[in-house]
C-alpha cells in the first residue's frame, strides 16, 4: 500500500487523469460520444500537432497534443502505463524532471511524428511518444540500477514491446514518434544519473 499512497498527489497521476478526460472530451466534441473513435485529422482542430503548426510557431499544441487519441481503447492502455510507469520513474526522478521529461521528450517526438506521413493524416497526437521516453529512460536508469530493475525493467520493457509490435502490424516499420521519444528518453536518462534522487522520496523511505 505505501507504493500507491502518494498517486492523488502525484505528477505522473495528474498527466493520467489529464490524457483520460481530454481525450474523453475530445471524442465527444466531433463523435458526440465518450468512446467514440475519430479521424486522427479531425484532432487537429483541437490541438494536435502537425509541422505547418509548428513553423507558424503554434507551441501551446505541444503539450495539447499528447493529450488527444483518436481510439478511446488506445487511449486507456496509454493512461495505464502513464500511471504505472509515470508513478515509478516519478519516485526516483520526481515531479519536475517527470514533466520535463514528458514535455520535452515526448512533446519533442510527437511534434516529430507526422513527418513523412501523407496529409491530413500527418498530425501528431498520443501519449505514446512519451511512453516511449518514460520507457527508455527508466531502462537507462534501472541498467545502472538507479531504480529497482525487476518492477521498472518488466513494465518499461513490455510497453515498448507492445508498442513496436503495433507499428509493425499498423504501419510494417518503428514509427519516427516512437523511435524519436525512446532516443529523447535514453538521453534525458543518462542525463538524470549525475543529479540526485528525488529528495522527497529520499527523505520518507530514510
């Protein structure tokens, strides 16, 4: 129980409640239903994110963007592993360098993914870009066993195992947003090795 304790409070918490009622509320906006699944093009309007965005200097859709799925089923696998894997690195690493991780990395990586994908299908949305760096960064870490390896490595290892499963079925190659967040990720982990732990989780288990 002391694992879960802390989750009402937490960053990683937060980022999950955010994805779920944003991509809930999105669905409902053009399908008129909670669960209803819509065009990844039709998530534009909303806030997702494509390269013409960017360059008219459109950032707010960064963060906006990761927050929308176009398949409500989809969404709720994300939100589970945000919670799950968001929760562990969040403990060794914090609140303020799990945001950053999300937001840079996976803001980073999912404004990557429409590149090389044919219009209006070319919009970035979806928490699994930053998935993916949550994922390679705490691989990163439990490698040098900066945090437990059993639990992290097993979740960590099977999220990016279903994900690059998927992209082979879906798309028959690694899609960019992904191989884009788990680079991010592997960098901002070796990176968070040289700072100290989360003091706040350092001083309650002491």
């Amino acid at each position: 129980m002391k694992r879960f304790q802390n989750w009402p409070l937490s960053a990683s918490s937060a980022l999950t409640f955010l994805t779920i009622s944003v991509s809930l509320g999105g669905a409902y906006s053009i399908s008129g239903s909670f669960f209803g699944n819509v065009s990844v093009s039709d998530l534009r309007r909303l806030g997702g994110v494509t390269i013409d965005d960017l360059r008219a200097l459109e950032l707010w859709r960064i963060p906006v963007s990761q927050l929308l799925h176009a398949r409500m089923l989809h969404m709720l696998f994300n939100a589970l592993w945000l919670l799950l894997l968001g929760h562990r690195l969040e403990r060794r690493i914090g609140s303020l360098r799990l945001l950053l991780l999300w937001l840079v990395a996976g803001g980073l990586a999912t404004a990557a993914s429409p590149i090389g994908v044919e219009a209006p299908w070319n919009v970035g949305t979806g928490a699994s870009q930053a998935l993916f760096a949550f994922s390679s960064c705490a691989l990163v870490l439990a490698r040098r066993q900066a945090i437990g390896r059993g639990y992290t490595a097993a979740v960590a290892s099977t999220y990016l195992a279903i994900g690059l499963v998927l992209d082979l079925v879906t798309a028959g190659h690694p899609k960019l947003g992904h191989l884009a967040g788990a680079l991010l990720g592997s960098l901002l982990g070796a990176a968070f090795l040289n700072l100290p732990e989360n003091p706040t989780e350092t001083t309650r288990e002491t």
